[in-house]
C-alpha cells in the first residue's frame, strides 16, 4: 500500500457531526487543581478518534452556575501542561489560570472558561493528532523521501479526527454542560509548538465555529527528527506543505483574530525562516494589527519550553479575549524582563537562581536552561 493511498483512505474516516452529545465521565483523582478557579477533569468519549479523550476544564473563581453569565471558551491544546505543575511532563505549567487572574482588573479583558484538551502522548499519538492533516496534500510522491513526517506519524495521521471531535463532540458537549457564550466570536484555540499546528488548523477547518487562535513557538516543519544532542533538523518540504496549505485555507473574512509568535533560541530559531513567510500568507490574507486581526510577537532570548511560554501567555490570551480589538506587534526581551540571559555559558532554574560549575546530574528535576537549550532531568 503507497503512502499517497494511506493518506486519502485515514482522510475518509472522520465522522460527520455526531446526532448525540459524546459520553463523559469525571475523574475526581488524580485531578489538577488551581488557585484561581476550578477544574474538572472529564474522560470523553470520542467517535472520531475512537478512544477516550483526558479534558480539563477550568472556571474562574466568579464563575456560578445559577447566574445568567455567559463565558468565552479557549479550547487549549496540550492541556496537562496548563495548569498543576505536578501534571505537567516536566514540572512547569503554563499557568494559564494564573494570568487570567491577574487579567482581571483589566476592563476589556473577558474572563473565559480554559477547555484544556490532554494530548494523547502517552499513547504515542500526540504527532499523529496534531498535525494538519491535510497539509499531506501538497507533499508530491516524489517528495516523500525528503521529509521525515511518515517516519514521525508512522504513516497514521489523525489531525482531521483530532479537529473534528474538538468542532464537532467536546464543543458541543462544553456548551451543554457550562454557561458559555457559544458563538464564533467567542470560541477561540490556542497552543504551541506540535499544538499550534493543530489550533491553526481547527481555525482554517471550522471557521464557522473558532473566531480565533493563538499560535505559540509554531513548529512549523511539522514532523520530529531529533539529534542526539536534542537539536532538531529541519523538513523544507513539510513546512513548505503546511504553508501552503495555511495560504489556501485561512478565513480570510476579516472576521477572525490571529496571534502568532516565535521565541529566537533553541528549536525556535529553526522556525523563524518558515515564521517569517507565514506572516507574510496572512497579511495577504487580509489580517493586520491595523485592523485588530492580527498579533505578532518576537520573544527575543526565548526557547522551546513551557516555562518560556508562560512568562508570555497573558499576551495571546488579552488579545482573544478583549472586549476591543487590540491587535499588534511586540519584542520582548527575556533578558531585560526577567535577569535571565539564556546564551550565557550558565545553568537556571525556572525561578531565574543561576548555577555554575555544577553536576548537572545532581539538580532536582524540572526545566533549566542553558545555552539556550532545553534540558529536562526525568
């Protein structure tokens, strides 16, 4: 069987929207648990990925079910590294309900539920899932040799499945069971890196149901072919293949908020050619800070991590859920805001303390940084 002919027949089987609402059951333990709010941690059963579905759904504190509030809702991919740092894979949250909170006092700032939706890496399938599957369509035959993304997906690629029981099962099921706002100015996607793809995708693919995403540390190459010292090589045709399907494929109505951004070490800096060209694609599209549609931002000194990703998350999250439309462009200087120079021949912890000459053996585990890499200690 060609892997061309794999690809059109995994295409074929996701499911149309489902007549019922999807089963679910609640996980009281383990369960994250936040300072800030409440989470509810939920098994849901997908038929389009035929399997369950690990979903944490976070309300702020205010939130009160008797009341006649309605809520935005940011579907949140990679969700176990959200919240609890003791949940998270290697110690550090984003701490996404911590920025709503100190969001708060800020007047046009629209306090959301955060869905956050677990990748199924445990499973081995978290590539599979969030890779915009229909990117495959721009890859010729003769160019399966020269990318690695079969090898990263093992040729079984689950992203219009993956979009699907977002739009069209958890959606649904989130809205009955919350007081959301449901409607496509309200409802937004967000991610980073692998988790970017796949909210950039449930963007292009349910315009009609996502007004917006946020683009985090976007690993535009695609696939995962890593070395032994942990750098990554590039994949010119599977980046070349999403972006052309990025430019067939973006709503371009003027009606939807796009945030994007790119840290510049680490495997960051590898995207920032590909970063560069997307920018262009959905200014063409029609998407400007001008009009409120459109937020760059350049995290100079930034990496590959989610300690990284949470020292700019309030960012992406005021800019989809003002009130206003707030679009823009910003650099940040990781250096200047937080004393920490990532390219100095140091290591630091997440707290910002700096080691030297020290094993590194011996540290506790959790995200450090040096020389601009990432290194975790399992």
């Amino acid at each position: 069987m060609s892997k061309v002919f794999f690809i059109v027949s995994a295409s074929l089987a996701v499911s149309s929207v489902a007549s019922a609402l999807p089963k679910y059951e609640t996980i009281t333990s383990p369960s994250p648990i936040s300072s800030y709010g409440k989470i509810t941690r939920m098994a849901v059963d997908s038929e389009n990925l035929n399997g369950k579905v690990i979903v944490d759904v976070w309300t702020p504190a205010e939130y009160d079910t008797s009341s006649d509030k309605r809520y935005p809702v940011v579907y949140a991919h990679d969700g176990q590294n959200l919240f609890d740092a003791s949940f998270t894979f290697a110690g550090v949250p984003w701490g996404i309900d911590k920025a709503c909170y100190q969001l708060q006092n800020d007047p046009d700032f629209e306090m959301p539920i955060i869905v956050g939706i677990n990748n199924r890496g445990a499973e081995g399938l978290r590539p599979n899932d969030y890779f915009p599957e229909k990117a495959l369509e721009y890859i010729s035959p003769e160019q399966t040799a020269n990318t690695f993304i079969y090898d990263t997906c093992n040729d079984v690629f689950l992203g219009n499945e993956e979009a699907a029981f977002v739009a069209n099962e958890l959606k649904p099921l989130i809205d009955s069971l919350y007081n959301t706002d449901p409607g496509v100015s309200t409802t937004f996607a967000m991610g980073s890196s692998m988790g970017a793809l796949a909210s950039m995708y449930l963007l292009c693919e349910y315009p009609e149901t996502f007004g917006g995403a946020a683009c985090m540390s976007t690993h535009w190459i695609g696939s995962l072919n890593l070395n032994p010292d942990y750098t990554m090589n590039d994949d010119e045709v599977c980046a070349n293949a999403i972006l052309q399907y990025l430019s067939e494929h973006i709503p371009a109505d003027g009606m939807h908020r796009l945030y994007m951004d790119q840290g510049t070490i680490d495997w960051d800096a590898g995207y920032l050619k590909y970063e560069d060209i997307a920018r262009e694609i959905v200014r063409d599209k029609g998407y400007t800070e001008e009009n409120g549609s459109l937020y760059v931002y350049d995290a100079k000194g930034a990496g590959h991590n989610e300690w990284y990703w949470q020292q700019r998350v309030k960012i992406p999250l005021k800019f989809l859920l003002s009130k206003q439309a707030i679009g823009g462009a910003g650099i940040n200087d990781l250096e200047a805001e937080t004393g920490i120079d990532p390219t100095e021949n140091h290591i630091y912890d997440i707290s910002g303390k700096r080691y030297t000459s020290v094993d590194f053996d011996n540290l506790p585990s959790g995200i450090y940084v040096q020389k601009g890499r990432k290194s975790i200690k399992k």
